[in-house]
C-alpha cells in the first residue's frame, strides 16, 4: 500500500517542531469512509488513504496510520491475531478495553504508559498513554502488520477508550515539553506532489508560502472538543447554495454527540448529504467538459461507485467544471478585526483527483445527512493547522500553491478575498 521512504527535515531544537515524512500508500480494499460514529515530518501518503509515519513505542519501530479522527493511540502486541510486524511484548492485565473502528472492525487489548518517540527526530516522551491490542477482527483486521502497524490518534481525549494522565500522547508530548505548542500542522498533498507531504507535530516550523508569513490566515474554532468539528453554514455549487437536508448538523434524542461536521485525515473523500453530490455530479455531466461525453453507465459507476477512468480516453476541459463551496463558521462573532465566516471554494481539480500518471477517481462520496466529512481530498491543497490547546483549525496556503494555475482553491472571509493562488 505504501511507497518508500521520502526524505526528512531535522530541526536542531528539542521544543521546536520536526517535519516528519509521511508514508504514501497504494489503493486497497480498504474501505474510505472510516468514520462512522470515525515536525515537519514528510508523510509517506498521498490523498487516498490514512498518511503514515515512523514512529518507535517502547523501543518498536513501527509504521503508524496518523489519524484525526482516533482518540487513542493503538499498537500491536505480539500474541495479536491476522497480524504480520513488529509488535510489543505482550503482558497480562486484569481488564481489557475494547474498541471498534470503520464500524466495521472490532478490537481487544489493554492501556498503558509507553515511551514514544517520533523516530529520526529528538522529539520523545516516557509517559505516553496508548492501547496495546492483542485481539482483532478476523475478517477485517484493524492492522495487519505489512502495511499498517498502528494508529497515531490525533483527536481530543474526550472519548478515548484508555482514561489517562496525560490523556493523549500530543498532551504527553506538550505536557513534558517534548514540543512547545499542542499543535499539529498538516501539509498534505495530491498524487503529483505526494513526496512533499509533511506533519509538523508541534507546528513551529514556519516560512513564507505563497504571500503569507506560514501563519494560518484564518482560524476556525470548532463547536465541539471532540473531533476536530466545523459548522458548515451552506454549501455552493458554482456560487449557488445547495438545499441541505433538514436534519443537517442537528442533534436529536438519539444522537451522542451534536452532529457537526468533521475534518478527518483517514477518510479519503469528501463525504457530503446525497443531494449534494446529485446535484453536484448534474452539474459535471451537463457542462459537457468530457470529451468524448461520458456515457451513462461510466458515469455512474464513475460518480457513485468510485471506479476509475483513464485519463487516455478523455479529454477534460476543466474550464468548464463547477467550483465547490463550503461557508463555515469561525465561531467568533463578527467585528471590525474578526470574520464570522469562512468560504472555502474548491476547483474541479479537487474532486476529480489524479490517482496514478494515467488514472482519474472522483473524490466526493454520498454519505450521511446528518453531518458532512472533509477528508483528505478536501485537504489536499491547504495547510491545515489542528490547534488542539484552543480548540480551533487554521487554514493557509498549501501543497502545490507556488505553481497553481488553476485558481484554486480560495479563501475568503464576509467582504474579501483573503487568498488565492497567484
């Protein structure tokens, strides 16, 4: 699944983020939509699955899926069934915790404090809360010790499975002075440019990008301390706002948590409320920008069963597409110095995605409508920040921005542009 290692940027300082590689993966079985309740270091990855990087627990070095979407951090022991890797020794406890993950794959094991360290940096803890499993899903393993060899939870500790002190292993990292900020950018990229995605655990390395001084240029704060939420206030297809279902982003009796919507690293596609993406595949199949027109059986199996098309039998006038907006809300109340809103505009060239040198996926998905999942594809071409200590996203300029030539994507706040590709 995942390609070799790229190469990486060692910082000097021990409180001073490290640009960590993340690891490239193939596509697989697997399946996209994880979430369903779901440095800098060069990431080795690329849009269509969950990013990995190195790093070692307890001495193992292990190849660990970074997840926003998780709130514990999951490791193999070694009596773990359908599975195949490096693995820590496994020791009896008293009482397990068990887990699930996709809604798919279920998983037994026990918390504990290990010693992680982010492996070719200096960056490392002794106190780091994270769950061994020794007992998995036999007919969809968790991890299978080939090409995924654990998982780094990002997400808040409000439920985790483990109850620790520190909660989480970014708390441990923060709490020892391991990094200086409890922060984590991400700079992930499409097919193209995937060997120039990093994490940036900490978030200290900053440098000029594409008319910015590398600060987010806008800051989100999330309704929610649990996922890393946003409230989605409309969505637009070329300018044109969307009717969302009646039930969008609202909490019922039977909902455990409010149902806003969720930025997610391991889910691949943007997951949108199904008229949404009727209307927005109507929009693509009548700008007539497929040359030869895509007939109605590849259009569907293309739009709504995520197969391929190669990019040798079309020709696509991507001119002609329409733009994908999301408005959120910044959670701040509008004045002279903040913004109560965001848009965020999306070129064609983000949801048609380069998959290989010869390969077309498109990367929205019909899923809940309930809530909306940006996942990687919508990241792709932004630098994300997940300030974890103010409960709050930033967005700036990102993979790819130095040469864009399309337009997109763009920024923008109630009265102004605040960036776009030059």
């Amino acid at each position: 699944m995942f390609i070799a290692f790229q190469y990486f940027l060692l910082t000097l300082q021990l409180v001073d983020a490290i640009q960590v590689p993340l690891y490239p993966p193939k596509l697989s079985s697997r399946p996209n939509n994880r979430l369903s309740k779901r440095s800098p270091i060069k990431l080795k990855g690329d849009v269509f699955h969950c990013f990995r990087m190195e790093i070692s627990v307890n001495g193992v070095n292990l190849k660990m899926m970074v997840d926003s979407g998780s709130f514990d951090t999951i490791v193999p022991f070694s009596t773990l069934n359908n599975y195949n890797g490096p693995s820590l020794t496994y020791t009896m406890h008293e009482t397990s915790i068990f887990g699930s993950y996709d809604g798919v794959t279920a998983w037994e094991g026990h918390g504990f404090l290990a010693t992680v360290r982010i492996q070719k940096t200096s960056i490392i803890v002794k106190n780091a809360p994270v769950i061994g499993i020794f007992k998995q899903s036999t007919d969809s393993p968790l991890i299978d010790g080939n090409i995924e060899q654990g998982i780094l939870g990002l997400a808040y500790p409000s439920l985790a499975e483990y109850k620790a002190t520190p909660p989480t292993v970014m708390d441990a990292l923060y709490d020892s002075k391991a990094i200086s900020n409890n922060e984590v950018g991400l700079h992930l990229c499409p097919y193209e440019l995937s060997k120039k995605s990093y994490i940036d655990i900490g978030n200290t390395n900053l440098a000029p990008k594409c008319g910015t001084n590398g600060n987010p240029i806008t800051w989100i704060y999330s309704p929610t301390q649990d996922y890393f939420t946003v409230d989605i206030k409309s969505i637009l297809i070329n300018g044109n706002p969307v009717t969302l279902p009646n039930e969008f982003q609202v909490k019922t009796p039977g909902d455990k948590m409010h149902p806003f919507s969720i930025i997610d690293t391991c889910t691949t596609t943007m997951d949108l409320p199904h008229e949404v993406v009727a209307i927005l595949i109507d929009e693509i199949v009548g700008s007539d920008a497929f040359e030869p027109k895509l007939d109605d059986h590849t259009a569907l199996i293309f739009f709504w069963e995520r197969y391929i098309i190669k990019k040798s039998h079309y020709t696509i006038n991507w001119k002609k597409l329409p733009v994908l907006s999301f408005v959120m809300s910044t959670g701040v109340s509008n004045s002279e110095s903040d913004s109560s809103i965001v848009k965020i505009t999306l070129g064609p060239k983000d949801y048609i995605q380069k998959i290989s040198s010869t390969k077309y996926l498109f990367s929205v998905s019909a899923g809940s409508n309930k809530n909306a999942v940006l996942g990687t594809s919508f990241m792709a071409r932004l630098k994300f920040v997940l300030d974890r200590e103010h409960v709050r996203i930033g967005l700036g300029p990102g993979c790819g921005c130095e040469k864009s030539k399309d337009g997109y994507p763009t920024i923008e706040d109630e009265n102004k542009v605040l960036w776009s590709p030059k």
